[in-house]
C-alpha cells in the first residue's frame, strides 16, 4: 500500500532535468545581472602612487553617454563633446567546456562592449557544437535574434567570436542592424585608446587589415562583385558598370595606406631600438610588465617606480609602453616597462601590428607575468598571454616571474591553487602595497649580475666612474686612499676596461 505522505514528499524532492537553452538562459542571464562586465568593481580605486591621473580625465571627458543625440542642433556645445551610446546585444556560441567557461568569455566580451563605450541590453547563447558557417546561430536563432534587437531597441550585435565575411553579411540581412564581431570591438577599442604615433599607426594597419576582405558594395555606386565567369568571356551577369571598378579602387587605396603605414612604423623601430642598445651599452638590466588587460600592470608599475601612469578599471587602458627607471634594495639601476594587455583569442592583425612593441617582452633581462588572482579563471588568462608570447621570438626564453596581484580580493584557494601550478610567484597587491617588498627582493635576486671582478683604485677626479659602479656592478668593498678611490667589486666588460684604464697603482 502507498504512503500517500511519502509520495508527496518524492514529488516535492524532484528536480526535473533542465535543457540546455535553460542553462544557457542562466549564464545570459547572470552576465546581464552584474551590470553586464567584468568591470564589476566599478570606479576606478587609486592610490597615492598613481599620481594625479590627468590622462584619465581627458579620457572620461569624451566617454560616451546615454541619451545625447549627434546632431548639432539638438545638443548644447558642452553635449556634443560626448558621443550617443550604442545599445548592444551579446551573441555566443557556446561549442565545448562547461556552462562556467561560457559566461566567462560572455561577461568578458559585456566587459569589452562596455569599455569601447556601449552599454549593453541583452544576450543570446546558443548551445551547438560549431558554428553554422551561414549565419554564425543557424536560421533560426538568428530569427530569434532578430525580434529580440527589435524588442530592446539595440542598433548593433556583438558576436563573441570572428565572423567570416559572409557571415556578418547573411547575419546583418537578418538581424537589420549593425553586426560587430569581438576582433572589429578590440580594435576599435584600440582606435580609441591609442595616443602615440606610433600606436596610431599600428592600430591604423590592424584596422585596415581587418577591413579589406570585408569590403562589401551595394547598388549602382559600388555593385557587388560576380561569382565567376562564363566561357572566359568576362565576368557575366551582374558584373558589369561602376561597381567593381569602385571595389577595386577602394582595395588599392587600402593596400597603398597599408605599405605606407608599414615603412612608417619601420621607420620608427630604429628609434626604439636605439634607446635598448643604449641601456644595454650601459648595462642598465631591463624588465618587462606583461600579462592580461586589466590585470593590474599600470599600478604595479606606479607602485614600483611612482610614475604616474594612466590607471583605469577598464580593459586595453594601456596601449602605448612606459618605461621608467628603477632601483633594485641593493642600489642597483634597472628599467621597467609596461606593455599592452593581452585578451583571449587576440586578433592576430594585433599581434602582428605590435610586434616591435611586443619585442620589449623579448629584449628584456626579466618578466613581470602580472596575473589578476581574483578573476574567476586566471589560468585561462596566463594561457592566454603564454600564447601570445609563443609569437614572439625569443620571449619563452625569458626568465619569468608570476606576480599574483589583486591579493586582497582574491580567495585564499585560488591563490593556493595558483602558486602550487606556478611555482616561480608571488603574491602582492598593488593598491594596498601587500607584498610588494617581496617582489622587489625577488627582481634583485633574478636580475643579471655583473661577471668581471675589479681591484683597482679609481683617482679622485674620475668619480663618474665610481658613481657608475654604484649604479651598475656589485660593490665588496670600498676605501677612500691617499691615492684614490679602492674599489672591489664586480662590473660589466665595457666597465672594467675603463676602470683598469684609469686606475692608478697603489
């Protein structure tokens, strides 16, 4: 006989199985839930070494708002100065990993929509193996998409992936609105935040390497261009007029801007590699800043060196590298520069628009892998920027340091996690000042040491030169003679000529 108690209790304790589009649903519905980034922290939190941050105000100044319209007349002068928002839509495809992996390259992307200036009204996430190489989603979730754009009122997609250029075509018919994939977001964001000549231009080529094979042409002004040719007698059909020869024009332009743009950043490397011979000629060791955007390098380097550079909570903040001048515990002179951030699945237009300011990471005697501690997946970032430097030649080769900063947000189990996978780390943060001494002490400990020993006795009026073995070399002992300046110690090759030159005999 049934306990009619005990069934209802059953009943109660049943879970029925969720589909996947509900998983997917939640993860959507978490990324929007945060305020849609990763950026949930909110204002920027700076410290006294971050200096005044004029660049933060210049750059806030022109962030753009919601609710100000472009045209001149509707708008005060003091509006126009600031751009209308756009209102975005997330699209994913959610292939392999677990439902976690997918709202953590979802919030990631709400995160880089927003700091290109977007804000973000919804997500869609679909759950298939691969993506339909029609319209990215399939048919019908791309009509699904497209009621969902009409009912918030987004003027744009953002697809968390790379679009073919058909697909973005077949997807924009659908959808009747901008369509954005993640490498055209970073690179405006780039576009946007770039200030050197330099970094004009390489994120100008980047750009223009994106666009050509997306060149797309419509109606009498720019047809676009027929699919092939029948029986060698021209292009058929559809072909011919204006169009094409308007394609054409426009893809030479390109290719033409593109060869100037790289003579230009040719031309500027020289200068770059001129200030590395020096500091190498002068046996200054250098370290390099790296790691993922927004991981904290910028206050690191301020915390370490007091230079004042731009802080922001916002990803690619850094685009253009700082080097500064510093001092290990032991009196000893070294550089640190500061490098651009690294995102997962970095478009390779990027990667090799930047390649000579990348090539810091390689020249440099030491590697500063700065890593955020508190994000939900820092493994996946540091195999994100392991990546990058696979690219580079010569940057495996060296030595590295694991900084695990944000200490004083992250769990005690994910930094445990992380220092037994990486055992050359330490753990700091670069806001509260946490373990800051312990890196410096690691830095000395790593850096290269000089490899030629000196006993000489340096006159008195050549003190130029014991100034620089303070600087440079490691000093075992130091006496002040009748004659001179005793000096034991160990110096760099160039440095030890010179002082056995000018040293005179006991």
């Amino acid at each position: 006989m049934n306990d009619p108690q005990h069934t209802t209790h059953e009943a109660e304790a049943y879970d029925p199985p969720r589909s996947v589009q509900d998983v997917a649903d939640d993860v959507v519905a978490r990324v929007l839930a945060r305020a849609g980034t990763a950026l949930q922290d909110g204002a920027t939190v700076h410290s006294s070494f971050d200096g005044d941050q004029l660049d933060l105000e210049e750059r806030t100044s022109l962030r753009r708002v919601a609710g100000l319209s472009t045209e001149l007349e509707d708008v005060t002068e003091v509006e126009y100065r600031q751009l209308r928002l756009e209102k975005v839509v997330l699209v994913g495809v959610w292939g392999t990993g677990t439902a976690e992996d997918a709202e953590i390259s979802l919030r990631e992307l709400a995160a880089l929509a927003e700091t290109a200036g977007s804000e973000v009204l919804d997500g869609v996430i679909q759950r298939r193996r691969t993506p339909d190489p029609g319209t990215y989603l399939g048919s019908g979730k791309a009509a699904e998409l497209a009621m969902l754009v009409a009912s918030v009122g987004a003027d744009t997609v953002v697809v968390d992936g790379e679009l073919a250029p058909s697909q973005r075509r077949a997807l924009e018919d659908i959808v009747r609105v901008k369509v954005v994939d993640r490498t055209a977001l970073i690179l405006d964001i780039f576009a946007q935040h770039a200030k050197s000549r330099e970094g004009k231009a390489q994120v100008e080529l980047a750009q223009l390497e994106y666009l050509l094979p997306r060149l797309r042409g419509w109606g009498e002004s720019m047809s676009r261009q027929a699919g092939g040719q029948v029986g060698g007698a021209g292009a058929g059909m559809g072909s011919r007029g204006p169009g094409e020869t308007k394609i054409e024009l426009d893809r030479r332009r390109i290719r033409n801007r593109m060869a100037k743009l790289r003579r230009e950043i040719a031309a500027m490397e020289p200068a770059r590699r001129t200030k590395r011979a020096s500091r190498k000629k002068n046996a200054i060791p250098s370290v390099a800043i790296a790691g993922y955007t927004n991981a904290g390098k910028s206050s690191l380097l301020n915390r370490l060196t007091n230079a004042g550079v731009l802080v922001e909570n916002a990803l690619f903040a850094t685009l253009d590298p700082t080097v500064r001048r510093a001092e290990t515990t032991d009196g000893r002179v070294y550089t640190l520069a500061d490098t651009v951030g690294f995102v997962r699945a970095l478009p390779h237009q990027l990667v090799e628009a930047f390649r000579s300011t990348l090539e810091e990471v390689a020249d440099a005697d030491l590697l500063l892998h700065v890593v955020d501690a508190s994000h939900p997946d820092p493994e996946g970032q540091i195999a994100a920027v392991r990546h990058v430097f696979a690219d580079i030649p010569g940057a495996m080769d060296v030595p590295e340091i694991i900084v695990l900063n944000k200490a004083d947000r992250a769990s005690a189990e994910a930094i445990a996690r992380l220092r037994s996978r990486e055992v050359h780390s330490v753990v700091v943060s670069a806001h509260t000042g946490e373990g800051i001494a312990e890196l410096q002490a690691l830095i000395a400990d790593q850096l290269p040491r000089p490899g030629v020993a000196v006993d000489v006795v340096v006159p008195y009026d050549r003190g130029d030169l014991v100034s620089r073995v303070h600087e440079h070399g490691d000093i075992d002992a130091e006496e002040h003679t009748p004659l001179g300046t005793a000096l034991r110690a160990r110096v760099d090759e160039a440095l030890a000529a010179e002082l056995e030159a000018a040293s005179v005999a006991r």
